[in-house]
C-alpha cells in the first residue's frame, strides 16, 4: 500500500484538496479477477482459464508457496485449510523431529522472534542503520578519497546515500506536523477504541460512527479523509499510528543511532549467516495483516461461500517470518528464502523491500540457492513511483558487482482500472529494464485478520501474490515447468496494448512498454494457454530451454 504519510504530505503541505472519490467502490469486490473482454474491467480473466483447464479435463497437483512476510492469522476461515504443514514435525512437542534445526515448525517459521516467544513487531530503517554505522567510521567530515582503499571508497559511496537518506530527506516541517499532530490523534483514537469495542478500525467502521468528543472527532475525520484521498483503501488506526511512528523514527536517526529492536530478542550473531537456527514457530505474532491479506489472494479457499476465492486452487501457503514495520534484515530474508526452498517451496512470494542492503550477498547466494533448486522468486517493485532502473529497490535478481542476474525472478508492478485510478498504479515503481510486468494492485479485496474479516489494500504487495498466485495455478496444473518457463509463460502472455498509461508520480503519459520490460498486464487464461502449447507440444523455444543447474548438497552463506 501506498505510504499513508505521502498522502498526508499532500493533503496537508501542498494545500491541496482531498479527493472527493468515496472508498466504495464501482468495482465488484473481485474486478482483478474478472475478463476484460467480456466486463470491460482490466482483470486478469480468471474464470476463464479455470474454464480452460476443465475443458481440457486436466487435475492439478499440491504447490506450495512460501510468503515471506509480516505474518498470518492461521485461525482465519479462508486460510486456515490452506496452510502448509510440515508432515515431519509433531506439534507442540518442543523437539525439531525433522531434524532441519527449528523445532515445532509446523507451519512456517519466524526469523524475527526469540526463543522465549517474543517477537520483533517495529524494527529500524536500513538507511538509518547503515548511516549510524558508517558515521562512526567517517565521522562528520568526509575523508580524502585519495587516501582509501576501493574497499573504502565503496563504504564511503555508501555513507553518503544514506546520509543523504537520512538527514538531506528529511522533511523538516513535516516532522514538527507529525509531532504536533500525533497526541491529539491519540487521545481521539482511544475513545474511539472504547466506544467501537475494537482495538483497531478502519474507515468503513467510522461511516456509521459518532461521537461527542472532539478529539474522536478530529481522529474519524483524518482518517475518513485519507481514505478518501486513496480510493479503495480502507485504511486503520493502527496503520495510520505506526506510520507515524516510523516516520519520527527515521526523523530521530539523523540524531541518534536507531534501537536495536532486533537484537535483544532474536539473540543471534547477525554478523555471522551461519548462525542460522534461531527464531521460533509464532508465524502469526501480533503483526499479521499484510502476509494475511497476501496470502488470501494467493489461494484463499475457492468455492466455500466465504469471504473470497484465492487464484490458485490447490495450494499450501508456508509463512516464513521475516518483514517488520521497518526495514527487514538482510540475513533474515537469505535464511527465509533458504529455508522456504529447503522445505519444499516451489514458489516464493516477496512483499517487501528497502533502499539499502548492507549484506547484498547473503541474499543474493539465496536466490542463486533458489535458482539451482528451480524455485520461482516474485518480488513487489515497491511503491515509492520511481524508475528502478536507476534508484535502487532491495532485494533485487541483479548480482552484486553486476556479475549476472537470476533467472527466476520475476519483478511486479502494480496496475488497476481506469474507475479506480487508471491502468497503471500512481504509487507503484516501473522501470524497463528491471520492472518485469504489470499486475492488479489497487483495491484489492482480500483476507484480513480477525478470523472472518476482509478488507482492501493497494500497493505493489498485492501484485506480487496475484502474479504468485497465477504461477502456482499454471504449475499446479503443469507441474513438470521449470522456474524459468514459469516465468516465460507469465511474461510472453502478457496483456500488451499501445494505449498511453500514466507514468507513476508524473504527469506524463507512455506506453506501458516503457515502462516495464514485457510492456504488459498479467492474464491467467492466455499464460495457462500459452503453458499447455509448451507442454503439450513439447515445442519449448530457445528462449525457455535454459540449461538445468546442477545440484548441490548445500550452499553454505
């Protein structure tokens, strides 16, 4: 989802107006799964390609697909069927009976908790980090780059980004804004709390909320209006208060070194990847919105009359904890992604990333780990509506020193419909040589925590488990495609078209070829299509013949 505190920078420093648009939408709850040819809504014709497999009498095969994210609610109706489980372990027994070095992962495992149960929630900013590091390494003065070392001088690049990241980016006026803002919100959101039942609400929950006190007031029509100004989004007060904590965090980096939230309760050696078996199995802990809303749309249960139905139909979601509010680690997600492939992953989803990663090449021996094993790695784009083919969006298929990049990895837009915003995302990254292709990310209808609830949320996050999601029907159906297939079939099938489409956070207008590499817009039913001819034909151009790596044991860090 688009940064709340953008739309706050907006609304309140620009002295622009909100935007009139309510958060209902004219969409069906559902419009990024419909057919275009048939609704005229920019879907990615779902129906159709389930249509096509039943046509073709074909079964399909158990995928699993490991989320790499905030958390699940694994008690939710529309999730809990769908969670992988680890046949190996026997619950709550307190022994790693597969012997795989973490013990009672039942359904995932949690990079970021503590082996007494306590679990990193907010974490620091990556930048801020890097900053506080090297500052004590350079100090206030810049030091002659004559007299260092290219190993030096590439420590000293890297200081003056985050520097820059941290102290030039800084907003000041912004800051004393939020400082000034945040108490009176507080109080507003505490009475609203009482008076609604419910520690955390959104807007729909304020339509039909009213109230005496002032400060409730004020609180319901902030966050009404942000909504508002983000149409689809049913923004909550926990959102909107956690943005504005991490926005004074990063203010407060350019004083002072960030805590280190991480350190006291995960306890391990974070210099060292090779101290590797720490965490613990609460995959859910009390951060699970955003990988509960992504693994929804990934394969929520089909056809149970509840909530929604997932793109794919015969998937295990394993959840792999290891995204904060902040600033993921990199040692955290080259384990999360080493383990996702160790425990039988076929596909890997990605909702995460930062401007800096420190330990590059922790990350990238993981995805090259992922390529031998021919698991398929879908990353979000990000959504700060910059070219990332020339600003920087870890984690990334480009090795470090340029030396290669993965082949299976496929990058993720955010798109969506011209009566919700138009068919690119104002919010989403792009870029033509490392924004592999678009998907439906704006109001998406999906899972949500609390068991029975669901709700919308846009960002380049929600893109990227459509495209995991129709890469696990496709293998599902065609289990025998490689990771590289899969990810040719999803990008020659792509939706093209020469109609102008806005270029995120400018006023100007191109083909969406230039913008993304493959110039288009996901479609299941011509990508499962596109998948039988391979298969079936055994017809499988040069293109998708890559050479099979081969395997190893292991690959240490």
């Amino acid at each position: 989802m688009k940064k709340i505190f953008l739309l706050l920078s907006v609304a309140l420093f620009s002295g622009a107006t909100m935007f009139s648009q309510s958060s209902k939408s004219v969409l069906p709850k559902n419009w990024y799964q419909q057919d275009k040819e048939s609704t005229g809504i920019y879907g990615i014709s779902l129906d159709k390609a389930y249509n096509f497999v039943k046509t073709k009498k074909l079964k399909s095969r158990q995928v699993v697909v490991a989320v790499i994210d905030s958390g699940i609610d694994t008690l939710h109706e529309d999730l809990k069927p769908i969670l992988w489980t680890n046949s190996k372990e026997i619950p709550g027994n307190g022994i790693d009976d597969d012997h795989n070095g973490y013990v009672d992962d039942v359904h995932g495992w949690n990079f970021i908790g503590g082996k007494d149960g306590r679990n990193v929630t907010k974490d620091s900013y990556e930048a801020a980090r890097v900053y506080n590091r090297l500052k004590l390494k350079f100090g206030s003065v810049m030091p002659d780059e004559l007299s260092l070392s290219p190993a030096e001088k590439e420590e000293l690049e890297l200081y003056k980004k985050a520097q820059q990241k941290i102290v030039g980016d800084v907003n000041p006026a912004e800051i004393a804004f939020f400082k000034k803002i945040l108490p009176g919100f507080l109080k507003g959101d505490s009475v609203i709390t009482k008076e609604l039942g419910k520690k955390e609400y959104s807007c729909s929950d304020l339509e039909k909320y009213t109230t005496t006190d002032e400060f409730a007031l004020k609180t319901k029509m902030l966050l009404v209006q942000l909504c508002k100004s983000n149409p689809g989004s049913d923004i909550t007060n926990k959102q909107l208060i956690d943005e504005f904590d991490g926005q004074l965090r990063k203010a407060d980096a350019a004083n002072k070194a960030p805590e280190e939230y991480r350190k006291e309760i995960v306890q391990d050696d974070e210099s060292d990847i090779n101290d590797r078996f720490y965490g613990n199995n609460d995959i859910m802990a009390t951060t699970p919105f955003h990988g509960t809303h992504c693994s929804g749309i990934i394969a929520a249960v089909r056809n149970n009359n509840k909530g929604i139905d997932g793109i794919a139909d015969n998937v295990r979601i394993m959840m792999v904890r290891a995204v904060p509010d902040g600033d993921e680690h990199d040692k955290d997600i080259a384990l999360a992604i080493r383990y996702a492939v160790d425990n039988g992953a076929q596909i890997v989803s990605m909702s995460f990333g930062k401007d800096f990663s420190p330990e590059k090449q922790w990350v990238d021996d993981a995805v090259k780990y992922a390529e031998q094993k021919g698991v398929l790695l879908v990353h979000a784009a990000g959504n700060d509506a910059k070219n990332i083919d020339s600003t920087d969006n870890f984690p990334t298929p480009v090795y470090l020193g340029e030396k290669g990049k993965a082949s299976n990895w496929i990058t993720v837009g955010a798109s969506g419909d011209p009566k919700n915003g138009g068919v690119t995302a104002s919010f989403s990254n792009y870029g033509k040589k490392e924004v592999d292709v678009f998907a439906p990310g704006v109001q998406i209808y999906s899972t949500i925590p609390g068991g029975h609830t669901y709700g919308n949320a846009s960002g380049t996050s929600m893109a990227c488990p459509v495209v995991a999601g129709t890469a696990a029907f496709i293998l599902g159906y065609y289990p025998t495609l490689t990771a590289q297939q899969l990810k040719y079939v999803i990008e020659k099938s792509a939706k093209t078209s020469d109609e102008a489409v806005n270029v995120p956070g400018t006023e100007e207008k191109a083909p969406l070829s230039d913008i993304s590499k493959t110039g288009g817009v996901i479609n299941v039913y011509s990508a499962i299509q596109l998948a039988g001819t391979l298969v079936g034909e055994r017809k499988i151009s040069k293109e998708v013949m890559l050479p099979k790596p081969k395997m190893k044991k292991s690959v240490k860090g």
